[in-house]
C-alpha cells in the first residue's frame, strides 16, 4: 500500500531534491550524474519556500520515493521559479485587478513505469488550495511529455512563454486558473477524498506528521 507523507524535516527536503534530479533525467533517457551544486541548488530553494508551501511525497512501504508534488503560496516577494528560469514575473502576466491568490506547482516527478494514478492523485492534491477560490490562478513549468498528459486529462493551461531546457528536458512555462482546473479536481477527488483523515490547511500552512494512505 502507497502512503503521501507530507515532507517537513531538512533530510526528506534533500531527498527530495535527489529524486527530482533523478527522474527528470531518467525520463528523458538523459544520463544520469550525481551533482552535489544541483541537488544543494534545489535543496536550497526548498527550504526557502517552506514555511510557505506543501511537498507531498507518494511513498512506497519501503519508503522510497514514487513520486512528488510541491504547492506554494507565493507571498509576493520570493522569487519563483517562472522568474528564475525563465525572467517572468507574474504581474507580467496577470491583469491589473487581480486580486486572487497566487500559487505555484512545482517539484512534480513520478518514478519511470508507474502509470498515470500517481500523476492524478498527486495533482488532486497540489490543485485543491487553487481550487477552493475561483479567483485563485497557480504557475508551473512543464516539460514537453507532461504538458501533452495534462491536455489529455481535460487540463487546459495556458502556455505563457518560449520553451527553455532545463533538468534534461525541453520545459515551457504555463498559467493555469480555476477554469483549468476545477473539473480536472472535482473527477478525481475521490482518490485521495476517503484517504485524507486530517485536513490540510493551506492558508496558515499547519503541518501535519499524519501519513495519508492510499489504496
């Protein structure tokens, strides 16, 4: 049985930050080489944003990683990832009265051959805060390969600016809202609906050591 831990402590962030790495370049049939500057630069950021935000990790009973998904609340001051890579700011890219919240979906990777319900469960849970106001819009960074899923799964983003590569993989920058996504959360939301026996409160962020199980 899969269980989602939500990470918090300084040792999982640096697993964390080795599983992207890993694979994102698997995926992509890119070699893989351990780097210390990578993996530290991830790490880093990490623990930066989180007092902000929420890392999901899918794990299996041995613990190790199946796949990951990370949930920030951007507090207007950091830089994100979308300024970072590719030197968009977000009031680029949203109109002058907006006055939703602003997240950011990131640190999405799933271990090579586990199918599509770990992306689904994953992304149910990493959209739920974005989902709970119809202001509210989140911004993320898709290689080629999920971008194409994300539209097969009834997701819609908007593509916002010129691919980049970035992590063994061609990466675009897309905006996605409300609209994107509220269907997509409402058709799936029974895969983790049962499982979550603890709220997660995102506005406050309180952390929780419960492990969310799934079937």
């Amino acid at each position: 049985m899969a269980k989602i831990n939500i990470l918090t402590s300084d040792f999982d962030y640096r697993k964390l930050a080795e599983f992207i790495i890993k694979e994102n370049y698997t995926h992509h049939n890119q070699n893989y080489i351990y780097s210390e500057q990578r993996t530290k630069a991830i790490y880093e950021e990490e623990i930066h944003y989180r007092k902000n935000a929420l890392v999901f990790a899918l794990q299996d009973s041995q613990n190790n990683f199946i796949g990951t998904i990370r949930a920030l609340k951007w507090n207007y001051s950091d830089v994100l990832p979308l300024e970072k890579i590719f030197s968009i700011h977000p009031f680029q890219i949203l109109k002058k009265n907006f006055d939703g919240e602003i997240w950011h979906i990131g640190r999405f990777a799933i271990r090579k051959n586990e199918g599509l319900l770990p992306l689904k469960k994953l992304m149910t849970l990493a959209i739920g805060s974005v989902c709970e106001k119809e202001k509210n819009i989140a911004f993320a960074e898709c290689d080629t390969k999920l971008l194409k899923i994300l539209y097969l799964m009834g997701i819609e983003p908007t593509i916002i600016g010129t691919s980049k590569y970035y992590l063994g993989s061609e990466t675009i920058p897309v905006l996605l809202t409300y609209d994107n996504l509220i269907k997509f959360y409402h058709k799936n939301e029974h895969l983790i609906k049962n499982s979550l026996n603890q709220s997660v409160t995102c506005g406050i962020f309180e952390k929780s050591t419960v492990n969310y199980s799934f079937n």
